[in-house]
C-alpha cells in the first residue's frame, strides 16, 4: 500500500520518493526506481497514515499514536501516544483514539470525541498546550496559524470556542443562531471561520 500524503499542500512536500506499506512494516522508496532507502523498514502495529512532511520526517499516525520519522534513515525521532494492547476484555470506552488531527508547516493538532485537544511541535514531539473541552465535541475542529475553533454543546445550543493556535488560550466563544445540525467548519485565508450546516 502506498501511503498518499493527507496534508500534501504544506511547504516541504516532494514527490521524489515515497513510503510503501507491506504487511506491517514501512519503507521509504525512490519513486523514479523503487529502490529503498532505508536501511531497514521500520516495524508498525497497526498500518499508519502519512499525515504529511517536513524538511527532514515523515509524519504518520495511527487513530491512538503520532509518530515523526527521519526521511533519510527511517528512524523514529519522536512519538506521542501509544497503541492499545492487545486485550479481547478491554473495553473501547477505555481508549480514546485522536478521531481528528490537522497538520500545519510547524505544529500539529489532534483531538478526540471526548474533548481532548492537543498542539505538538513537529521538530521534537513536545506537547506545546492541551486542553480539555466541557463536553464531548460537537463536530470536527478547525485550524489556522492564527486561530484552533472546537465545537461543543450547551444543551441544545451550539457553541464553537475560540482559542490561540500557538498558546491554546481562551479568546472567546460564538453561538450561531439556528439550530440546525453542523457539517463541518474551516477557516478562511483571512482567519474566518466557516460554519456548514445542513438543513
């Protein structure tokens, strides 16, 4: 399987090699001729997802762990979260996977339908804020370089909350006034927020 970049607009995307994924292992391949590039494919539980690139990693993720790899080496050089075990008696209400993550040139986000919303720094791993929404989200979140917008909630009133993209502060909240279901939301090239609903 070959693993199609998710965010393939960001500024350090080429096309001169690509990741392959063959019963549970990944490899980097030189997309002219095929060959590998790694010293050794690098061994994964469950098959990732290739969020995307920076200068010198890959960035995969499974639904429960992000993970940064060397381009040239294929080593991991950080990773944040861990797979669940392998336990027929675990109960899915105890893992809560990163049902959204949204990647940008330099941070990523990633959220789960509990409310959880993590921002970590794509050049060591670190989690740069975290927050905890009041409720389960409402729908998918939405992300700029400016502003994250997280929709929750309050009885039968949707609120969307605004924070800071880079210090997960509180900036303040919107209420749309119909009451129809949201869809979807994404941010404009003028740091607008566009909200979906159906009807």
């Amino acid at each position: 399987v070959v693993l199609d970049p998710v965010f393939d607009d960001l500024p350090h995307t080429t096309w001169d090699s690509m990741l392959v994924a063959v019963g549970g292992q990944v490899e980097a391949r030189h997309a002219m001729t095929g060959r590998g590039l790694w010293p050794r494919p690098l061994g994964t539980k469950s098959l990732p997802s290739l969020l995307g690139m920076d200068a010198s990693r890959f960035i995969l993720s499974t639904p429960w762990r992000i993970f940064a790899v060397t381009r040239t080496s294929g080593q991991v050089s950080w990773a944040f979260g861990n797979e669940p075990d392998d336990d027929p008696m675990l109960e899915p209400e105890e893992t809560s996977p990163w049902s959204q993550q949204i990647l940008m040139a330099e941070r990523l986000y990633c959220a789960s339908d509990r409310g959880q919303i993590v921002c970590i720094e794509l050049s060591d791993g670190t989690v740069r804020w975290s927050l905890r929404a009041e409720s389960s989200l409402a729908g998918p979140i939405a992300v700029d370089e400016r502003y994250l917008c997280f929709p929750t909630w309050q009885g039968s009133e949707l609120v969307v909350t605004v924070v800071n993209a880079k210090s997960g502060k509180a900036l303040g909240t919107l209420r749309p006034s119909d009451a129809w279901p949201m869809q979807a939301m994404r941010m404009t090239r003028k740091h607008r927020l566009l909200i979906i609903r159906s009807t």
